[in-house]
C-alpha cells in the first residue's frame, strides 16, 4: 500500500511540473508560423486588417470587440459588407486605428477594458504584427484572409484557430461546414453537364479597392468556378493559372462576344453617366455584343468589399446557376437563398439593407434600352 501511495504522490509531481497551471497562458501557432502566448480565456479582443471582424461576426463574436478601425466607423451611402450591416453598433466603438491593418499603438493601449486578443489578417498590410506586440505587449495572431474558390483550406484553418482562441470552436466547425455543403451543392447541380451545352459568360465592373467600369473582371471568378461555368476571361487548361482581379480591353471583351453577360452592381457607385451598365447602352462596341442585343445581361451583388465576403460569393453562385442552368435549380429563389446564408453567417437577412445602397438591384435581368 506505501509503495502504492508512493507512486501516487510521485506521478502527481511529474504531472504537476509538466503541465501548465489551470487557468494559465497557452501558446499558439498562427497561420503565419509564430509562436505567441495567449491567455487562457479570451473575451476581450480587436479584429486588424480586412476582413478579419467579418471572421469574428461568422463566429458569432462580435460583442467581444472593444474597438474597430476607420472603415467600421465610416458612415456612407454605399456599403455591400453583410456582417457590417447586420452589426451597426461596430460603428460606435472606439477607433484603433485607420483600415487596411494600419492600427495605433497609441489609441490601442486607450482602450477601456483592454484587448487581450490583436487578430490580424494580411500580415504584410499597415502594421507589422510583431512591432504591433512589443510596442502594446498584447498579443498579435495572424490570420489567413484568401480565395473561396482555390484556398479554402486556409479560410477554414483561420475560423477553427479564431474559434480555438475565442471558444467558439463548435460554431467554427458549422460555419465552415456551412460553406463547403453549400459549394458542394453548386458543384454537384452543374457538374455533369457537357462543356457544349454551357453558354459563355463573362462578369464586368467588378470592385476592386473602389468601383470600375466594365472592363474590371476576374478570371477565376468564385461564382463562375463553383458552377462550371465556361467564363471567357478564364485561360485555357495550361495556359496559365487564372488572376483574382484584371482590367480587359475593350476589344478583347468584343472578341470574346460572351453569350451572357453579368455586371457587379457596385459599379453603379460611378454614377449615372459611368460604370459598366452605362458603357453598355452608350457604347457602339459593347453594344453589339450578342449578350447585349439578345437581353442576356444580368446583374449580381458586389462581394470584394473590404476584401471578400464569402456569403454574397455564395449567393451569387446560386443566382449565377439559376440563370445558366434554370432546370438544375429550378427550386432556388435566389433572394430568399441569398437572406438564408446571410442569416447563418451573420445573423440577419440583410440582402435587402443592403441593396437600398445602389441604384440597380442584383439579381435583375437588366432591361437596357
């Protein structure tokens, strides 16, 4: 029985010596690599760069930020960010800084209750994550922000580690299994259809660090790829792999002669007298495209807004196969689908708030002349 007891007391100081104390700090790896100490519990933090509050409100973490940057407490007309919408108190919390990860040291350490928590995406924008620890001695972690369509992985990583740290780690498995079965759907009504049968298509005015006109695309556009979709500004298998975002010229667009068009509504922010919808009822080129003469030009809602929202992704993925392939989603009302996502991402159906912003409403048929 001593020998018993003895070996008892003996593993329980091992046990004492090698684990950290209940309630300690524990220490992470970020998607960048680094190491970085983190308290036990986490309730309090700040979101830096873009997109990285959007990954707290699909978490359902919002009401831990204690500060936002600039862009959060903007008020404009325009604004097609979902979880912004469906979170309008982020505009009256104190400010950390100026938007795109260019944060304040100064104005973070004034917060009142403290961050314990920096998360940051796109590391090598606005402020350096390690410079940012030391000068405010709270701890930085660095996120992956990327494409829906090529790097979904990382996205994923990004949410569970967000999760891990915050304890929203069930919430973090449903919001990325809400995405994958959603992009699974999409894949699986399209998939079998032969490449003869698929009509070419191409999107114009898309937003990129503000509005464009039409000739702004993106050859590996999400809701194109998700539907297999024959998108003429895509390159050829082994031809090059396809750019997030490019301008075309006007001739290429002509040469291509796409059978259905698609426009960004974002591009609407140009005015009455600019933007793509405006280049193609004013525009002799444009308008002898087989697209425009037929009537098969259609509008879908802007995502790249503060980098990408992957809701509208989605939802215009839905809207996208509903006009190239009705039969394959024939059950799909793409309004009522689109509210459904933003209602699980980010609590609210805000399609809606959202469209009051623009001028044209996506999800039209546009009616051009």
């Amino acid at each position: 029985m001593n020998k018993l007891v003895s070996s008892f007391l003996s593993l329980m100081i091992i046990l004492c010596f090698s684990l950290p104390a209940i309630g300690g700090p524990r220490t992470i790896t970020d998607m960048a690599g680094r190491k970085v100490e983190i308290p036990a519990k986490v309730e309090r933090v700040i979101c830096s760069g873009p997109g990285c509050l959007r990954y707290l409100t699909y978490l359902q973490g919002q009401n831990m930020v204690v500060g936002v940057d600039s862009i959060e407490r903007r008020k404009t007309r325009f604004d097609a960010r979902p979880y912004a919408i469906a979170n309008p108190q982020f505009k009256n919390k104190p400010l950390i800084g100026e938007f795109r990860g260019h944060d304040n040291p100064e104005l973070i350490l004034g917060l009142e209750p403290q961050p314990q928590v920096i998360f940051k995406t796109y590391k090598d924008m606005g402020y350096d994550p390690d410079e940012l620890q030391a000068k405010t001695g709270i701890p930085v972690v660095c996120l992956s922000y990327c494409s829906l369509a090529t790097k979904r992985e990382a996205i994923y990583n990004s949410l569970q580690l967000m999760g891990e740290i915050i304890g929203r780690q069930a919430r973090a498995k449903e919001i990325c299994a809400f995405m994958e079965n959603e992009i699974n759907d999409l894949k699986k009504r399209t998939e079998d259809i032969p490449k003869e049968k698929r009509s070419t298509c191409y999107v114009g005015g898309i937003a990129q660090k503000g509005p464009h006109g039409l000739q702004s695309t993106e050859p590996a556009y999400p809701p194109f790829r998700f539907v297999n979709a024959r998108n003429v500004a895509c390159p050829a298998k082994g031809k090059g792999k396809p750019l997030q975002h490019t301008n075309v010229s006007k001739e290429q667009i002509v040469a291509w002669n796409p059978e259905i068009l698609f426009v960004d509504i974002s591009t609407s922010q140009l005015g009455e007298n600019a933007g793509a919808i405006y280049e193609l009822t004013t525009d002799p080129a444009y308008m002898s495209l087989d697209a425009v003469s037929s009537g098969n030009v259609y509008t879908v809602l802007p995502y790249n807004w503060y980098s990408r929202n992957y809701g509208s992704i989605i939802a215009d993925a839905f809207y996208v196969g509903k006009v190239l392939y009705p039969e394959r989603f024939k059950d799909i009302d793409p309004e009522i689908k689109a509210n459904e996502i933003y209602s699980f991402m980010v609590g609210k159906p805000v399609l809606q708030t959202m469209e009051k912003a623009f001028s044209v409403k996506g999800f039209q048929k546009l009616e051009l002349y």
